[in-house]
C-alpha cells in the first residue's frame, strides 16, 4: 500500500472533534537559535498551520454539541420571505435563537481566527456583563435578517433638513455595501451549519474532503462579519454626519432667531431665544461632544454673521445649510417714537403706521401689492417652522399677544355674558351630564375587569348586588339590586344603582364569578395611549414600532381569552407607556411624573402581593389592583396633553421673534392670496364700513375721510370697531355674526371684548341699584354714611366681577342674592333692619337689572363703551376723566386692559389692511358726498319750482 501524501495525512490526524488526540503526530519544534534561516521560516509556517487547523477541530467539536440548535437557527438565517416588520422583528428577539447564534460565535470566535472575538482579550468584568457582551454581538448579527428583509426600515434616515444631503437612502453606496454585507453573512451562516453535517464522528464515516470545506465555509463566514460589522460602521459614520447636520441646522436657526430678538429689544423674546440656543446647544454636546460642539457652533454663527446660505465643518465634511438671513427692517413706531412720513400723528400721544399714497377709488383689489416695490417681501421661513404658518389663526394670536401660548383649559360650556346667563341653568347640567358620562366609562372598566360575587343562580336573592348586562348578553356591565326573584319564569326583577331605572331580566344576562373577565376597554386604553404618544414623535417610525411592539394588542387580546393577562403583565404595559412619556417630557414635567408613579408603584406593589396564587405562578388583578386603573389612565392622558402643549409652545416660542418682525407682511400677503383666489368676498367688510358711514353723526367727517385724512380713517375704524362689540350676537360665530373679512381670526378677541362688557356693565347696574336704594329717605331706613356706602359697595362689585368670572357657572338669581346679602349687612352694620316690603322693592329692582330694555343698563352700556373708545384712540387721558366723571374707579384697570386690547387689534388691522380700509373709506364718502350733492340740488329744483307755482297763482 503506498503512503499517502504528508499534507492529507496531517488532515486525517484527528479521529474525532470532540477531543485533540493525546499523541499528535506534530512536528519537533528544534530551538531557534539551532536552526537556519530557511528552516526557521519552516518552523513558523508549519506551526501557524498547525495551530488554524487546531482551531478548526474546536470549532467543530462545539458545534457539533449544539447541532440541533443551529440547524433551528438556520432554518431563519435562510428565511426568504417576511410577513411583516414586526414578524421579523419577532423571530430574531427569540432567546432560543439568540443562544444559538452566541454559541455559534463563540465556536468561530478567539485566538487562531482572523475574525475579532467576541469579548476583548484583556477586558474585565462579572459574568453578567460577559454574557450580555455576547448577546449584544449575536443581535448585532441578527440584525442581518432586518437589512435583508426589510432595509428601508432600518438603513433609511431623515436626520438631516432637505439640502444637507446627509440623509441616507438605499440608493446610496453605504446602504447597498451594507446589503451585500448583511446578505453575504447570513449565506456563509447557513452554509458553516449545514457543513457540520459532513462532520460525522470518526474517519471512517466523514465525508472526503469534508474538514477543508469546513475551513473554507469558517474562513468565509469570518470575512462576512468583518465585512458587515466594517460596513455597519461607515453607515453609523454617515448617519452620524446626516444627524450633526441636522443638529447644527437646528443650532443656526435658533441663533438667527436670537439675533431677531435682539433686533427687537425685547428683553422677554431675547431672554426665551438665549435659552432656546442654550438648550439646543447642550443637546448637541451630547452628541458631538463638549469641544467640538463649541468649535461647530462658533464656525456655524460666523457663517450666519457673513450671511453665508452653508458651512462646511470638518473632520467628516459636515455640510450645514444655514437658514435665511433676516434683513433688519425697520419696526412699527410705538406711541413714544418721533413722527416719520409714513405716521400720522393722533392727538399728540398715539401714532399709526400709515401709507400716505394717495390714490383715487378704486376696487378692493388693489390691495395686492399695496405696499412700495420691494418692501413687502416675506423672507424664507425656517423649514422646521413652516408648518406652524400654516394655521394663519395661530400665527394671528402670536403676533397680537406675544405671551400666547396654549394652557390646559377645561372645555367651556359658556361665557359669563348676558346670553349665557340666560342659559345658565342649562349650563350646569350640560356639565353634571358630562361629569356622569366620565364617570360611566370609568365605571365600566372597573366593572368589567373584576369578577362577580355569585357563584350560581342560588346567589341570587332579594337585596344582593349583582353585574348585570345592559342590553344583551353581550352589553356593557352596570351594577343593579336584585329586588324579587321570580321561580315561575326563572327572570329577577332588578333596580339600576346608577339611574334607579327598574327591569325584569332573565339569570342568564347575570354575570358570575366564572365567567371571563372583560380587557376590552384595558386593551382600548393602551392603544389610545401609545397612538398618543407615537403623534408626537411622528417622523420616528423606529420608536413607534418599538412602542407597538411593546404594547401588541392584538397579542394582549389574544393573552386575555387564554386568562394570562395577569396583573405583572398590565403593570408592565403601564410602565413601558410611562418610560416612553418620561422620555418625551421636560426634565421638571418628568420629575413630577416619577414621584407621582413611585406614589402609585408602592400601591399597586402591595395589591399585587394580594392577589399572588401562592404557587408562583401568575398573579390575578385584585379589587384594589383595578381600582388604580382609572387614577393611571387618567394621569398618563393628561400628561400625555401637557406633552403635546410644551411642544407646541416651544415651536411657538421659536416662530415668536419672526412673526413679530414680519407678522404683518405675512398676514397681508395670506389675505391677498385668499382675495385672489375668490376665497374672500369682502362683503360683510363693505357693509359694515358703510353702515358706519351712513350715520349722522359722519355727515360733518364725510369731506375729511373722502380726502383721505389719516386721523379722520384712524377715528372712523375705532368707531367702526365699537359698533361692531354692540351688535347683539356673539362674535366668535363669524357667519351668524356676519363678522368683516378683514377681522376673521378676531372674532373670539372681540367677543371676549363684549362679554367684559357685559360683565362691568351688569356690575355697575346692580351697584348702582343698590347704591339708589340705600340713599332714599324712609322712616325706618335712615341715610347711610357715605363711606360705610362706598366700602360695601366697593366689595360687592369685587365679588360680584370675580363671580362673574367664572364661566358657566352663574345664574341672574345668583347676582340677585349677592346684591340681597350685601343690603343686609350694610344695614346691619348700621344697626337697622330692611323690612319685607323694601326687601320685596329691591328684589323688583334687581330682577330685570340685565335685561337690554333696561335703560339704566342701556346708559352704563353706553357710557363704558366711550371710555372703551377713547382707550382705542389712544386718548388714555380723555378715557381715565371719563372713568372718574361716571365713577366706573372700581373698574379701571380692567377698563385700561380691555381698551387696549381694543388698540392692539385697531392698530394691527390698519398696518396689515390700512390701504384697503383708505380705499374704501374714500370710495364711500364720495359716493355718500355725491349722493348729498344730488339730494340737495332735486330739493333745490323743488323748491324753486313751487316757488314759480305759487307766484303764477299768485299773478291773476
């Protein structure tokens, strides 16, 4: 028999891979020293080759122990088709899988392997931390099967802003190497498992050829994680590249916006800029680091002082796309400012911006391109800010109040004006019903997750609550007495506890202590809960599958017909809700919702305790358990809300220094292309100024305002406004209201003007109805001090003002007992007593105190409206001798207040529509002064005609 080759020989050494042989035939490594040159370099490769083939056996050997899990493993390794992300997702989050893939990794793993190992060689740590280093390898590798499958879930990003080219599709070159990374590990995967099957026990059954084939698929399958795990990294390095731009973008608009505010010199918008920039700042230091976050920042703010549109930062080539540069423009004179040639000056005190073009009458139309050429250009808003411009209402409220921001607020069920005093009574029980519904849904996921009390139909006896079901066998659960049990037909005559409604139902609609437990409306809680929080974060598609990944309810669903939706598991679900909602909060919000959960943890802790089995196993929600569940929902929901509010108004807070600059280029330019569009008519705009016009009082003013005067137009529209807050509907329904065009985002502004109205005009009736009342000599009523008078009096319009206040909750007979009270006690402070018949008096007095018919009203209606209008003149001097002339003291802050509202409004809608008011003041003066001109020369002909007629009868 010849001798085979030494090399197939060497191969066919080992007869078995579950132990190296005790006596190799290995070669005799000779002193170095002792040997030439050319055998020394023998020596080296004979033993490099002896020690991979060493390796290999071990490979082998420890896959061969774990053979019926690795072939699992492959069967998903070599999965070639997905029924969904999610399903993916399940697959390779098993921990059966997972210890396979360690375990495989640990095989192919360590010295003799061109492949890095799985742990660092000198890195020191607890077992724990061992094995959850060679988890997070074999989930790194898993990660395979999601680019194989589904790539665009997890290699597509959208850091960047549009025009950084930062983002990453698969289109580009890091993406597809990536593909071909992850598909190349998973074949060489698949292909080292099914190799070991060739791997049999013993020379004599293994496969020729079979151990260099193991080689070759183990040497492969090292390359492919090398080559994946290298191609992951320059994926993260260009996504990191796409996120520090995006981050800088976001840094430069928050530095222009700063610059904005300083323009402004308003130490309110410098003081929330600095403190944007800085929280913006802080944020990219944890990412970038301190340094070269300052070094970035400082590059990014020479470029926006250079007004340079990008910046490229380096290492990495870092290109930011700076935003639009503001040009300064100059800003709307205050009352204090010098008058210039666009001013018109008002009494000395008060000043308008103004076009002082003149131009003949002409359509309303012309308003577009109103302005000199070149002056009415919007600069480019930021991106991240454009969608907040959308909603023309909101940006509306920023620029007339700057402090605007949105509050939690319960739903209003009315105002506190006269009409929704009227209403009052309906009022309160519209809220007593909504409070009843709250509480009835409430109720119905309490009822539905806790069981009965009876076990069988001999539970149920007269007197006994029972969970009953409304409507059916498959109604909601409500709570009901048992009254009489009915033997004959089997039936039970019931009384609802809630509504005291009576039934006779049949035993079957009854619930038992058997029956199933209900997590419909539990299930319906977390899915309204995590669709909350995924609007928030909308463009994180990752954080919501993880999120409904967490919460499936579908699989809970599933869970709760099998009776193992026990209490761990809902407390799980809770807690997973919260740690997303915590991630989201601001650090003071999410403190105050950590201590509240602690509060909470160590109740349901202790209910939990009750309702364990005793045998470990799972542990059922007790009374106390569900008993939290409406506290929890409602809390996560509302802070859910308070959430979703902070980020609104931090967006707002960013828009504020814009639209505070160019809120009235903005507005114009939305309403020229609505008047464009035909979407805007201006026909309640024409008939309210021509009403105005068409009165009296205008006929000596039609000569000034046909000529275009500026104060005689500035007069005209604050008239114009206060017709409009005495109209007797509500203004915040603009089509009953017929509201003008130019004043649609002001209809709740003034309406909320008219009820302050009412309010003070209701308070000054009723003070002054009293204060009548007091001072009308009788027998047995003497004439009160006047500063005992004007000290209760000046309480009960503070009290009166502050009920008022409250909307919906006050009815005209409360008013009347508060006026009642007070005459009381001001003649009990006086020593006297008011009989029935003067009580009987002043009770007639105060019924009808509110009515519109009443003149007293009507007069101080009046009169609080003249001081309201000189407020919006701008005649604060005319406006407080009229408040002291009338004696409305007590109401002058809130007058001051309410009037400059007024003047805000008045001087807004001049700066964004003064033009077009000018060309229609103008046009219907003339026309008016036309039609006078006419009138006067027909009555003139008349006249001169029966003056000839009575001559000529005359003549004879």
């Amino acid at each position: 028999m010849s001798t085979p080759p030494k090399q197939h020989a060497a191969e066919e050494a080992p007869s078995s891979f579950t132990a190296i042989p005790s006596t190799p035939k290995r070669p005799m490594l000779l002193p170095p020293a002792a040997l030439e040159q050319d055998q020394r370099l023998a020596a080296i490769v004979l033993q490099a080759w002896w020690r991979r083939f060493q390796a290999a056996y071990k490979a082998a050997a420890a896959m061969r122990r774990q053979r019926p899990q690795l072939l699992q493993a492959a069967q998903v390794l070599a999965l070639q088709s997905s029924k969904g992300f999610e399903d993916v997702l399940t697959k390779i989050q098993s921990k059966e899988l997972i210890r396979s893939i360690v375990g495989l990794l640990a095989a192919v793993s360590g010295p003799g392997f061109s492949a890095p190992p799985m742990v660092s060689r000198g890195a020191r740590g607890s077992p724990r931390s061992l094995e959850a280093a060679q988890q997070h390898q074999a989930r790194k590798f898993l990660t395979a099967i999601m680019i194989k499958h589904h790539p665009e879930e997890v290699i597509v990003s959208s850091y960047a802003e549009d025009g950084n080219n930062s983002s990453v599709s698969l289109g580009d070159f890091e993406a597809r190497l990536l593909c071909v990374a992850a598909n190349l590990a998973l074949m060489s995967a698949v292909g080292l498992i099914q190799a070991i099957e060739c791997l049999k026990e013993g020379q004599q059954q293994r496969q020729a050829g079979a151990l260099g084939t193991f080689r070759l698929r183990l040497n492969t399958f090292n390359f492919s994680r090398a080559f994946m795990n290298a191609s992951l990294r320059v994926l993260q390095a260009r996504q990191a590249r796409g996120m520090a731009a995006s981050f800088l973008s976001s840094y430069g608009e928050a530095y222009a916006c700063l610059r904005d505010a300083e323009r402004s010199q308003e130490d309110v918008l410098i003081a929330a800029a600095r403190q944007s920039v800085e929280k913006v700042r802080v944020g990219i230091a944890k990412v970038l680091g301190r340094d070269t976050t300052e070094k970035h920042c400082r590059r990014v703010e020479e470029a926006l002082e250079s007004m340079e549109p990008f910046v490229v930062l380096m290492p990495g080539e870092i290109k930011v796309i700076l935003p639009h540069v503001r040009v300064r423009m100059p800003h709307p004179p205050s009352s204090s400012s010098a008058a210039s040639p666009t001013t018109g000056k008002i009494d000395g005190k008060a000043e308008v911006r103004l076009n002082n073009k003149r131009s003949g009458p002409s359509t309303p139309c012309s308003i577009v391109g109103q302005e000199e050429a070149g002056t009415d250009q919007l600069p480019k808003v930021p991106q991240s800010l454009a969608a907040l411009l959308r909603n023309e209402h909101l940006a509306h409220e920023i620029i007339l109040n700057p402090d605007f921001k949105l509050e939690e607020k319960k739903q209003p069920l009315g105002t506190s004006s006269l009409s929704a005093l009227a209403k009052g009574e309906l009022a309160v029980e519209l809220g007593r019903v909504r409070e009843a519904m709250e509480k009835m849904f409430w109720d119905r996921l309490v009822m539905a997750m806790t069981p009965a009390e009876q076990e069988g139909p001999e539970d149920f006896v007269p007197g006994v609550v029972a969970q009953l079901r409304f409507g059916g066998p498959q109604g909601s659960l409500f709570e009901a007495r048992v009254e009489a049990v009915n033997k004959e037909d089997g039936t039970l005559d019931v009384i609802y506890l809630m509504d005291g409604v009576k039934e006779r139902r049949p035993l079957e609609d009854f619930r038992l202590k058997s029956d199933p437990l209900n997590y419909e409306p539990l299930l319906a809680l977390l899915e309204d809960a995590c669709e909350k929080l995924i609007e928030l974060t909308p463009h994180r598609k990752d954080l919501a599958a993880e999120l409904q990944a967490h919460v499936d309810t579908q699989l809970l669903g599933q869970m709760a017909c099998q009776g193992l939706l026990d209490a761990v598991t809902i407390h799980g679900l809770v807690a997973s809700i919260l740690e997303r909602l915590l991630a989201l909060q601001a650090p003071v919000r999410a403190a105050e919702t950590r201590a509240w959960f602690a509060e909470v943890e160590v109740q349901a802790q202790a209910a939990m305790n009750e309702g364990k089995d005793g045998q470990g196993g799972s542990t059922k929600p007790t009374p106390a358990f569900v008993a939290l569940l409406p506290g929890v929902f409602q809390t996560i929901f509302e802070r859910i809300d308070e959430t979703r509010r902070d980020i609104a108004n931090a967006h707002m807070q960013m828009l504020r220094p814009f639209l505070i600059e160019h809120g009235v280029v903005y507005e114009r330019q939305k309403f020229a292309e609505r008047l464009q569009e035909g979407e805007v008519k201006l026909i309640h705009t024409q008939a309210w100024l021509r009403d105005v016009l068409a009165s009296t009082e205008r006929v000596a003013q039609l000569p000034l305002i046909a000529e275009g005067n500026t104060q005689a137009h500035r007069y005209l529209l604050a008239d114009a406004l206060m017709c409009l807050l005495r109209k007797p509907v509500r203004l915040d329904n603009p089509m009953k209201a017929k509201l003008p065009e130019t004043l649609f985002h002001d209809g709740r502004r003034m309406a909320e003007f008219r009820d302050e109205l009412d309010r003070l005009s209701l308070v000054a009736v009723y003070s002054s109805l009293l204060r009548q009342f007091l001072v009308t000599p009788s027998p047995d009523l003497p004439v009160c001090r006047y500063s005992t008078v004007r000290k209760f009096l000046l309480a009960l319009e503070t009290r009166l003002y502050t009920i008022l206040q409250d909307d919906g909750e006050v009815t005209l007979p409360h008013l009347v007992e508060e006026v009642m009270q007070s005459a009381h006690h001001i003649h009990a402070d006086a020593g006297t007593a008011i009989s029935n018949e003067q009580a009987a008096t002043l009770r007639g007095m105060l019924q009808n105190a509110g009515s519109l018919e009443n003149p007293l009203y009507n007069l101080l209606f009046a009169r609080l409206a003249d001081v309201l209008n000189l407020h919006a003149r701008g005649d604060a001097a005319g406006a407080s001798e009229l408040v002291r002339r009338f004696g409305f003291q007590t109401f002058s802050v809130q007058l001051a207040a309410t009037g400059n509202g007024l003047r805000r409004v008045l001087e807004h809608n001049l700066a964004v529509h003064g033009e077009l008011y000018s060309r229609l003041f103008r046009a219907e003066a003339s026309a008016l002064l036309h039609d006078a001109a006419e009138d006067a020369a027909n009555q003139e002909g008349d006249g001169i005609a029966r003056s000839n007629s009575s001559s000529m009868q005359v003549s004879p």
